[in-house]
C-alpha cells in the first residue's frame, strides 16, 4: 500500500536499466578555511574537538590538520578510488586546488566532476546579492583553471540565500545540491529577477551518513559508519527494486575519512557497493544530466 507518489516516475531507470544511483562526494575545504592569518575575523573551530577559541586567535595546530587532509588524505582517497575503480564528484573550493594543483589535475586525470562549493570556504547567505554572484563566478572561474572543466553543479557551505539559485540559473549552472528532502532528484521551479520562473535540477544530498558523524556526539566509530553507511545503500537498494529508481549520496572530507583509523571504513564500503548490480555509480552531473533529458522541466 502507497500512501504518497513516488518520487520517481513510473518506469524510470538510469542508464542500463539500474535502479539505484550512487554518488561519491569528496569535500575539498582544506586550504580554503577560515584564517586569521588570510584576513578572517575568527579560526575554524578545532577539528576532532570542536573547541572554539574564546579570542579570535591563529590557532597554527588545526590549520596543520586541514593539511593533513591535502598530504595524505587526498591521496589515500584516491587510491582508493582508483582501485574499486569508480568516479566521484569533488566539491571544491577554488582556494584549496590553487594551494595544491597537484589535486587538481589528478581530478582532471580521472575524468571526475568538480562541483563548486565557493572559492572560500564561506557563508553566502549573508552576503549580498552583488556579492554572492561574485563569489559564485569567483569559485567558477578557479575550478575551470585548476582542473580544465567549469562546474555544473554548487553546493554551499551549509547555508544558503533566498537567490542562490537564481544567480546557479543566470551563470549556467546543472544543478543545485544544496537539499536533503528527498532520494530522487527533482525540478524546483526559481523565480527570476524579472519575474520569470525557471527551471533548474536539484540533487538532494545526505548529512546523516557523511562521515562529519566521526566528530560529531554522539560520534560513530569507523565500524559504526559503515554499518551505518552500507545500511543506508541496502534499504535504497531494497526500495528500488520494489517501488521506484532511487539515489544515494556519500559525503566524504579528506581531513576526516582521510585518517589511518578511517580509510578502512570507505574501503570496505567501496568493496561492498561494487559487488552488487544494477547499481550505477556515476558523478553528481551525471546524475543530474541523465534526469533532465528523461523528466521534462515544469514550464
């Protein structure tokens, strides 16, 4: 018995008749945070703490675990990657690929999607519209210099303005990620300056299996996060194959998963969801692309 519409037309597949999509979203943040030494008002919070510095000091120890994230992480990830031999999309920020280039070509290399999450790693709901635009176009422009490709794809950092997708529209943007209402994506119709509506993708993403549940209490072990995780692809599995096409995002940050005691878990995820079929996994833009050419726009 159904007590709401599916959310996936009847009939929908992704390509090659799969049921199930899944994402990889690896967050690029490292290199972009707040600094008192860049000009920011206040440090990040202290990683793995969550300490807040009472006085708007440079806190040189957490800055050096945001580097941890770019020296080792990044290419434990990879590596990883490149042995289960599946894409990912990378929400970067441009400042992080213009302080380590090296990431950003071994994206370019892999043929894998940079979606933009701001040239900084900043708040644009408080921002003004002359200025948001900007820093949109800001993160956009650095992403195609560091990697060869203009994003498709934004994802703010956790909040986001009443216009942001009506700037994501004017400056030719796929799609928007900032969402977590559904499994499928959908077309949110976005009121323009003149009025108009249009049309733009959403892909709605996933906090609850992100691996920020390493810091967060109550905190998940690595084992807790891939029971979590793999419990998370079987019920979307499951739902697939008996009520409709369904999506799955994994969010990842290479200064969290990027850990000796956490690799593991993405490993064993990644051995996992590539032993199953009728599962594509595939890029954000692909996803989003593959949608828009079968579920027509709302006009």
């Amino acid at each position: 018995m159904s007590y709401v519409k599916d959310p996936a037309p009847e009939g929908f597949t992704w390509p090659n008749g799969a049921k199930l999509a899944l994402t990889i979203v690896v967050n690029v943040e490292e290199g972009a945070e707040r600094r008192i030494d860049e000009g920011d008002k206040r440090p990040e919070p202290v990683d793995e703490l969550g300490a807040v510095p009472g006085k708007p000091i440079r806190v040189h120890g957490n800055e050096s675990n945001y580097q941890y994230g770019i020296n080792r992480g990044a290419p434990r990830v990879l590596k990883l990657l490149d042995e289960a031999g599946v894409p990912a999309t990378w929400t970067v920020c441009g400042q992080a690929l213009q302080k380590a280039p090296w990431l950003g070509e071994a994206i370019a290399k892999r043929g894998d999607e940079p979606c933009n999450h701001g040239h900084k790693w900043a708040f644009t709901s408080f921002m003004s519209p002359e200025d948001e635009r900007a820093f949109i176009a800001k993160g956009t422009d650095s992403i195609l210099e560091t990697t060869g490709r203009k994003p498709a794809g934004w994802l703010s950092r956790y909040l986001h303005s009443d216009i942001t997708r009506r700037i994501l529209i004017e400056q030719g943007y796929a799609y928007h990620m900032d969402d977590y209402s559904d499994d499928f994506p959908f077309w949110a119709l976005t009121e323009m300056e003149d009025g108009s509506q249009k049309p733009i993708v959403v892909l709605p993403y996933a906090i609850d299996s992100n691996d920020m549940k390493f810091w967060l209490a109550p905190a998940f072990t690595p084992d807790m996060w891939l029971d979590y995780a793999k419990r998370s692809f079987d019920w979307l599995y499951a739902e697939s194959q008996e009520e409709g096409a369904r999506m799955i995002s994994l969010g990842l940050h290479l200064r969290i998963i990027g850990r000796p005691g956490r690799i593991g878990a993405f490993r064993d995820f990644l051995n996992y969801v590539t032993s199953k079929e009728d599962v594509w996994i595939t890029t954000r833009e692909q996803v989003a692309r593959h949608f828009a050419e079968t579920v027509p726009a709302p006009v």
